[in-house]
C-alpha cells in the first residue's frame, strides 16, 4: 500500500506524512472549488454575482497559499499561513455584508468585522511568531486576547447586528446566515485547537490527547470553512 501510495511521487511520503497529503488534498480541493465558483459566475442572478465572486477569491487565494506551502518545511508555515488568513477572512466579513446587503447592511458593520478578524489574526499571529515572544506575553496571553476578537465576531453573527438584518430579511437570506454562523461558531472554533496543539501554555497537555501537527488542524479548517462557506453562498445564490 505504502509503495503504490508513493508511486504518486507528488504525494509525498504519503503514510508518514500527513501534513504533506493535507496540504496537497488541500492544494486540489481549493483549486477544484474555484473553477466551480468562478463557472457558476454566469448561472446565477446578477445580484449574487459577487457574492459568488467572492467565494472563489477566498478559494483562490487558499490554493496559491497552499500549492506553495506544500514545499516549505512544515516549521515555516506561519507568516504564509497567516497572509493568507488575512485576506480570506476579511473577504469572508465582506461574505456576510454582500448577502445582507438586501436586508440593507451598511459598509459599517462589514468594517466592524474586518476590524475584529483583523485584531483575532495578528494577535494569533504574535503568538505564533517565535514563539509567542512578542512583548513577552506568551502564545497563551495572545491566543486569548485573539479569542475575545472572536467572541465579539461570533457575537456579532448570532445575536448582534448581523443577526438582527439577516432576521429582517427573512426566507432563503436568513436561513444562509443561520448556516454562516454556524461557520463561525464551529468551524471556526477548529483553529484555536490547532493553536492549542501547535504553541506552548497551560494546555500544552492536550498534545497527550490529541497528537497532530497544527498544519493538519488549519488545513482541516481550511478546507472546511473556506468550501464551506462558498458552497452556502452558492446555495443561496441558486435558490429561488
Ligand atoms: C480561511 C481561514 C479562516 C476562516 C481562518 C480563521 C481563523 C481563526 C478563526 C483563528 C482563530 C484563532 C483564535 C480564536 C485563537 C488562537 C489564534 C487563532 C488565530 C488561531
């Protein structure tokens, strides 16, 4: 199984590598995703084309980000991982506005959101970069200010103002919403456990419970949210 598994040189060691087959199924699921996103363009209404734009930027970005993160040693991924998420999780707060637009979002709340996502990610990111040494806080300290960057993002989707329009807007809007949310609450909550395993603090005892590498969680989270999400908005999109 191993040789036949190997015979497909770009996969890697594949048995023994689990983060190299996570970021090449990853590389190829992000790929696949786009060229879908970027086909349906023209199938849908034309005022939820840019939601659909969207989904396939976020999908695109992640496949350049991992087809080049494939080669770098599992060690380095930080800094890629984290251009990354800062542009993908922005897109995905402007994801939230563009659907709510029809219940009359304003560019406000969407600022609101990007500022949050903003804060939670380069707060994980200090605790990440070497580690965790910035200021001297710890990767504890910042993992948890970026988890109270989260809570107020979270917040915000179940029963802040984001809640309140999707409710507004009612029928196939608010039923996309309530399925985004659930996003956020638990695909998202994927990576601080990915950050648990990956950084040294109080928890670092769950590495006994759970072994797996941290690129293995964030491609899990990736692949789960990013997709996911799109395929949300898609379904939204082509319902009447
Ligand atoms: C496509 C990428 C996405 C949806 C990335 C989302 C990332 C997060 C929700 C990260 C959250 C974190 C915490 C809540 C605490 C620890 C540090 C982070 C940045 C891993």
């Amino acid at each position: 199984m191993e040789l036949f598994l190997n015979t497909f040189y770009f996969l890697g060691d594949v048995p023994n590598d689990l983060v190299g087959f996570t970021f090449f199924i990853g590389t190829m699921a992000m790929m696949a995703a786009s060229v879908f996103f970027f086909l349906s363009l023209n199938a849908v209404d034309a005022k939820w084309r840019n939601s659909i734009l969207v989904s396939g930027l976020i999908t695109f970005i992640a496949a350049v980000h991992y087809n080049y993160m494939r080669d770098v040693d599992p060690g380095d991924t930080t800094f890629f991982r984290y251009v990354d998420w800062i542009l993908t999780v922005p897109l995905m707060c402007v994801e939230f506005y563009l659907i709510l637009k029809v219940a009359g979002a304003t560019k406000s709340m969407m600022w609101k959101l990007i500022l949050w996502s903003t804060v939670m990610l380069v707060t994980g990111f200090f605790g990440e970069f070497n580690g965790g040494d910035a200021l001297g806080l710890g990767p504890a300290v910042w993992g948890l200010l970026s988890g109270i960057a989260y809570f107020i993002i979270a917040y915000m989707v179940w029963f802040g103002e984001a809640k309140k329009l999707a409710v507004s807007a009612g029928g196939a809007v608010e039923k996309a919403h309530n399925t985004l949310a659930w996003f956020v609450l638990v695909g998202w909550a994927i990576y601080p456990l990915g950050y648990m395993l990956g950084t040294e603090g109080w928890y670092s005892g769950l590495n006994d419970i759970v072994s797996l590498d941290m690129n293995v969680v964030y491609n899990i989270g990736d692949a789960v949210n990013k997709i996911g999400f799109g395929l949300v908005v898609y379904n939204l999109a082509v319902s009447k």
